[in-house]
DNA sequence: CAGCAATTGAGTCTTACCTCA
DNA sequence: CCTGAGGTAAGACTCAATTGC
C-alpha cells in the first residue's frame, strides 16, 4: 500500500470484524437474500495472513446504511469539505474509518460536479436553443422582407415608367388578373413604402387611400381570393407579419387601392 | 499529505429468454 | 397451444475503493 498503511486501510482487528458483520447486514437488508455469513468472512480474512485475501475481503464491503448515508449527505449539505476533527467525528459516529469518510465525500464531491456540470449544460443547451430558434425566425422574417422589398421596389418602379396618372400603377402580383377594364380605375401611395423593423413592430408600410369607403369597390375589383392571396404573403412572415393589422400597405382595409385614380387600366401586367 | 480525475471491481437492478407445471 | 411462475444469464448501472499525479 503506497499511502496509507495497512492499519488504517483495514483499521484494527476489532474494526475489520465490524466492518464484515455491517457488510453482511447491509446485503441482507438491501437484497433480502441470504447471504455469507460474517463469521464466514472473518474466519477467512484471519486464518489467511495475506494482504490480497484481505483486500478482497475488504473490497467486499460495499454500501454503506442508510443511516451513515444520510448522515453524511447532512453533513455535506453543509460542507463539502471536512476538517480533519471534523472527520474523525464522523468516522466515530458512524462507525467507519476516516479514510472511508474522507473517499466518501470525495466521490460525493466528484458526483455533485458531475451533476452540476451536467446542469451547466442544460442550462447552456436551452439558452442555445433558444437563440438558435430565434436566430432562425429572423433570418427567414429577413427573407420574407427582402423578398417583399423586391416586390415593393418593383411595384413603385415599373408602373412609373407607364404610368402618368398618379405616379404609380398598383401592380398585382400574377395571381392578380381581375377583369376589370374599368377606366376610371386608379391608385397611388401618398408616400414611399418604408421598411421598419424594430422590436418585432414589423413592417410599416403605408399606402395611404385616395379614400377612405372604397373597399367594397377593392372586393369586387378584385374579388376575394385576390385579397386572400395578399394576405398569405403576409403569412409568410413571422410574428411582424402575421397579422393583417401588419400588413397594411396591401390589406384593402387600408384603402390601398384607391379607384378615384382612373385611368392606366393595364397595371396589373407589370406586376412581376 | 490531501485532493482530484480516472479507473477498478463487486454488488445491484433490469430485461430477455428458457423451462416447466 | 396458451399462460403464469420461477430460474438465470447478460448487460447496465451504482458506488466504495484504488491508483497515479
């Protein structure tokens, strides 16, 4: 033995015995099965002179009771670390050597770090987690705008270059072939599109009406799948676009399309 | 010399499989 | 043939103890 001598390995005589008779009522207890006898244990371990048959009997002390257990998880509630006294204490109280103490809570400690790192993770995975998700969220908001952003660009451009009336045709996307050669039929923003995104506000995006009551009018220019269909791009989005309230610059509600703007009746063919 | 990390080895638990009445 | 009880082997797991630093 390298570090401790064999006598406070083994203890005294007095004390190995102790040890065997508590082994044996402890597998008793533990497994309800008959087992060897300690007297059996003794016997062996002192006609056997040997400090392997020692160590084999003594390798066979297992588990603890479940009185010094909870003692000392107690005492190391309230310290992980015994002083030396401290140590001696316990070993006398429960019967045990202090190097059994000492390995005790020395492999209690490496338990509860053990245990602790694997909070550590936990907490670090779900925070991760977390981040990754939202990370995902704003990156296809970010596409779903840059998308619409193209769309926007384009809708404010093209109809400029045909279009005198009011500055803008109201271009649809594909799916916008409504029948209408109504003449008279024209819109324009008041002002430019203009992305905002702060705090998951989301999109403001104004297409002010020419006026107010023409949203009936929108329906049945459009008809309602039309609008349906604006209203899904806004799907497309998370959390700033979701709602139709959102979603303004092209939900009819708002009076994009105002048809006091006439005029231009082909805009729907620039739409990209 | 005590503490730590890694490892060992015995005890315990769980599960699947087999035999038999 | 199906079923439940009992036995058991294998593997996983736990934990006291050992080893090397």
């Amino acid at each position: 033995m390298k570090k401790q001598s064999i006598e406070e390995m083994l203890g005294t005589e007095e004390e190995f015995l102790l040890d065997c008779s508590t082994t044996t009522t402890m597998e008793t207890r533990a497994t309800g099965l008959k087992v060897e006898s300690s007297s059996s244990i003794l016997e062996s371990s002192l006609n056997d002179t040997t400090m392997m048959v020692r160590k084999k009997n003594n390798k066979k002390k297992k588990r603890f009771s479940d009185e010094q257990i909870k003692s000392l998880e107690s005492m190391f509630e309230t310290e992980t670390k015994l002083e030396p006294k401290m140590k001696l204490l316990l070993a006398k109280e429960l019967g045990l050597q202090p190097r059994q103490v000492a390995i005790w809570f020395q492999n209690r400690r490496a338990r509860w770090k053990s245990k602790q790192l694997e909070r550590d993770y936990n907490i670090l995975k779900a925070s991760y987690d977390d981040l990754a998700s939202k990370f995902e969220n704003l990156e296809s908001e970010k596409q779903a705008l840059i998308k619409q952003l193209q769309r926007l660009s384009d809708l404010v451009g093209k109809p400029r270059e045909e279009s005198s009336c009011c500055g803008l045709g109201l271009a649809g996307n594909s799916s916008m072939d409504g029948d209408s050669d109504n003449g008279d039929t024209k819109y324009k923003f008041e002002k430019k599109p203009e992305l905002s995104v702060e705090g998951g506000d989301g999109l403001d995006f104004r297409l002010d009406p020419c006026s107010e009551d023409e949203h009936s009018k929108e329906l049945e220019y459009f008809g309602q799948d039309e609008e349906h269909d604006l209203m899904n791009i806004g799907e497309t989005t998370y959390g700033i676009l979701s709602s139709s309230e959102d979603w303004g610059g092209l939900d009819d509600s708002t009076g994009l399309f105002d048809q006091s703007c006439s005029g231009n009746s082909q805009w729907w063919e620039v739409w990209p």
